[in-house]
C-alpha cells in the first residue's frame, strides 16, 4: 500500500479526525515504517547515483535495510508498544502504536517477492500474496486502481470532518494518487 494511504486510512479507523490530539501521532504511526524504505531510496538514488533496478535487487536486500524495514512492519512488535502505552495510559503513544499496527496489517495482503517478515522477531515468515499493490503481474494495476478509489472515498469522508489544513493534505493525497497511478501504469 502506498504510503500516504496509509495516513489516511488510519486517520479514519482510529478517530484521528474526531480528536485532534491523536491526530498527529496516527499520521506518524501510519507513516513511519515506510521511512526506512524512503531514506534507502533516496540515498542509494540520489547520493550514490544507483538505478531503480539496483536498489530493489541490491541495496534493499542487505540484511541492514532487510531487518530495519521488515522489523517497521512487526505486528508483534506494535501491540507490544500499543499494550505498554495502554498500561502506561499515554493515549498519543497508544494511537501511534495502534497506527503502526494498522500499517502492518495492511501491507500483509499486499506484497509478493518483496513481503515483509511482519511476525518478527518470533518468526522469519513473509506472507507471499497472490496479489501486489505495484507489480502487474500479480493483478498490480487492478489492486493500486482499487486502492486509489478506497483512498479517494475515505478522504472524501473525512473531508467535512476535519479543519482546513487537513483538507489540503486530503487534496494533495488524492491528487498524488491520480498522478502516481498514471505514472506507474500507463495504457
């Protein structure tokens, strides 16, 4: 799933638009694990100039960037901090958890070769799915178009719901989905 879906899924399942103190740490939640995948990108293509096909099949698969993603995606390791911050009652760090939790999960459907080992550290299993949000041969276009217009429906929702800043993040979203989905699988 694409990041900024992710955001706003979250925002929506875990009341983040209803309290504007969850807000912040849901959108966190709901974006960090993909921020080591952002820096090694960015790194890797920028800083030391590697194509995009090096990156997936080199640098992505050192057991540095393996483990630091892959442990991101950990669902037993965000409902322990999830269950900790509850018992703590720190009410921001339970939402953050909780939005960790939901990234996890939806990713977990959604990923082929590159399926994350979202059990660790208990276990070294990935979910090898049938089906990708990015790779056409595993119905990519079909899954990015559905995910696209579930993004778009529930920005549509929370649009009434939260302040005018958050409209323009829910716009600039949508707007982003339409231009990545036509970048990413032209006719």
């Amino acid at each position: 799933m694409q990041t900024p879906g992710h955001a706003v899924l979250n925002l929506a399942l875990l009341g983040g638009h209803a309290s504007p103190a969850l807000a912040v740490p849901i959108l966190v939640g709901a974006v960090l694990p993909d921020v080591p995948i952002a820096v090694l990108y960015l790194r890797e293509r920028y800083v030391r100039g590697l194509s995009d096909e090096r990156i997936w099949s080199e640098s992505y698969q050192r057991p540095f960037w393996l483990n630091l993603i892959h442990g991101a995606h950990s669902l037993p390791l965000s409902l322990l901090g999830g269950v900790v911050a509850l018992a703590l009652g720190v009410a921001p760090l339970a939402a953050f958890f909780a939005s960790v939790f939901l990234h996890a999960l939806a990713d977990f459907p959604l990923h082929v070769h590159d399926a994350h080992r979202h059990f660790l550290p208990f276990s070294q299993y990935r979910f090898i799915s049938p089906i990708s949000y990015w790779d056409v041969r595993y119905h990519g276009r079909a899954v990015a178009l559905g995910e696209a217009l579930l993004v778009l429906g529930v920005s549509a929702w929370l649009w009434p719901r939260v302040p005018g800043a958050a409209r323009a993040g829910l716009a600039a979203v949508t707007v982003w989905y339409a231009i990545n989905y036509w970048k990413s699988f032209p006719r």
